[in-house]
C-alpha cells in the first residue's frame, strides 16, 4: 500500500542562481563645483544587484579618470541590493569629458559578495560612458595678462587717470578677480576688463588671478610693466628760501 503524498504547507524553493548586476551608475560627489571634482574630492559608484547581498572583504571597482584605471574600494551596503564604492582625487589628474567605468570593472578582491543562501554573485555588467557630471580638473589656471586699452604713459609709469584695463587668458568657465593695492583687496572681475578710475582704487600694485569651475586658482600676476594705480596728488612738505 502506498501512503498519501505530504505535501509541506510551507513550500520550499530550491535557489542555485547567484545575484546578478543590474546597473552600475557614477551617484555623487563631494565639493563638485559645476560638475568637476577637484584634488581630495571623493566621487561615489553604486553597483545594483538584483537582489540583497552578502559582502566580505573589499571589492573593488576600477573607474577611469582621463584615460587612467583607478580603484574605487567598496564603503558600504552589505545586507542591501547596492553596494557603494568611493575614490579620492589625486594630484594632477585631469578628465575633460568625465569619469567612465569599463566593462566587468568589479572584482572580488579577495573577498565575498554573495545571496542570502550563499550563492556567488555575478560580476558581469556593462560599461558606463563618460560622465560629463564628473570631470576632473585638479590642475592650477594659467597666469593672466593684463594690457592698458590707452596707454598714454610709458612702462612703469602711474595710473592717474581714468582707463580701461584689458585681462586676457581667461579660461572657459573661470572667474577672475583684481586687486589694485598689493594684493589686500580683491574685487571681482566681470567681462574681460574693468576701469581704473580716478578716486576708486587705493594706491598699490595691479594684481590679477582667476579661479577655474573645479575651484582651482592660478597664479597671482603682477603686471608686467608695474603699472600702479596712484590716485593721491603730489602735497607740499616744506617752504624754506634756500638763497639770497
């Protein structure tokens, strides 16, 4: 005699298939100014799976600055479906169009990334395209030049009157600035140029930088004929009859 068939009222379902990757975006930035990290910005990838994992040890995800493979180390979401992995900029690098990531960019490590039943994951995935969001610039703007739109003096000559000051070498997307005594005081620049006017500006050295859209900024520059803006008239200091 065969006996009925128990059918369990709890059904279990035998699970063999490891997590898979559904995407793997660029999702933040730290002190991005106008989408362009700078030296010690910290850039964050998130890798979605398609379902909660198991982490262990330090995957790694491999970004590309420029066209230089870097190691983004994972940071964070174990027991979740996303895993986050973060860079630090560095010196001296340089992505004009944005960070991508390759194709299959994360590798175990060493460790463990796994489903709630131990399955492996699978580490296959597509490649992310440059992300305009994320450039790098990390490098200092070029030295500004500054030329007198009427010269009416020769080279070390003082400002008296009023003129116009032309300021060339402006980068795209960078904003300058001058100082007319040494340096003490700024004053932002608007256009390509700005007017020394009689009475405006404290006696002292023309001095003029710019800052670059990630922050960076370049070289202050002196004039190079010294021009200096000299607003005071000329006072007596003694009256004395020297002969008879």
């Amino acid at each position: 005699n065969v006996g009925n068939v128990a059918q369990n009222a709890q059904t279990w379902t035998a699970d063999t298939t490891g997590p898979t990757i559904r995407t793997v975006v660029i999702t933040r930035a730290t002190t991005a100014q106008t989408s362009t990290l700078n030296e010690g910005d910290v850039v964050t990838a998130t890798v979605t799976f398609g379902e909660a994992v198991t982490v262990t040890g330090t995957p790694t995800l491999t970004l590309t600055i420029g066209s230089t493979p870097v190691v983004a180390n994972y940071a964070s979401g174990n027991g979740t479906n996303a895993l986050t992995f973060t860079y630090t900029v560095l010196a001296s690098q340089t992505d004009t169009d944005g960070i991508s990531i390759g194709a299959n960019a994360l590798s175990l490590n060493g460790g463990t990334i796994l489903d709630a039943v131990g399955n492996n994951a699978t580490l296959t995935h597509a490649a992310v395209t440059n992300n305009a969001s994320y450039k790098v610039d990390t490098t200092a703007p070029a030295a500004l030049t500054l030329a007198l739109a009427a010269d009416t003096g020769t080279a070390g000559d003082y400002l008296t009157n009023n003129t116009t000051i032309n300021v060339g070498g402006l980068e795209s997307g960078a904003t300058w600035e001058y100082s007319t005594n040494n340096g003490t005081n700024w004053a932002a620049g608007t256009g390509s140029a700005f007017n020394a006017s009689v009475g405006t500006f404290a006696t002292g050295v023309l001095r003029v930088r710019q800052t670059d859209a990630a922050g960076n900024v370049g070289n202050v520059t002196q004039n190079a004929q010294a021009w200096t803006v000299d607003t005071t008239g000329p006072t007596i200091s003694t009256v004395a009859i020297t002969s008879a």
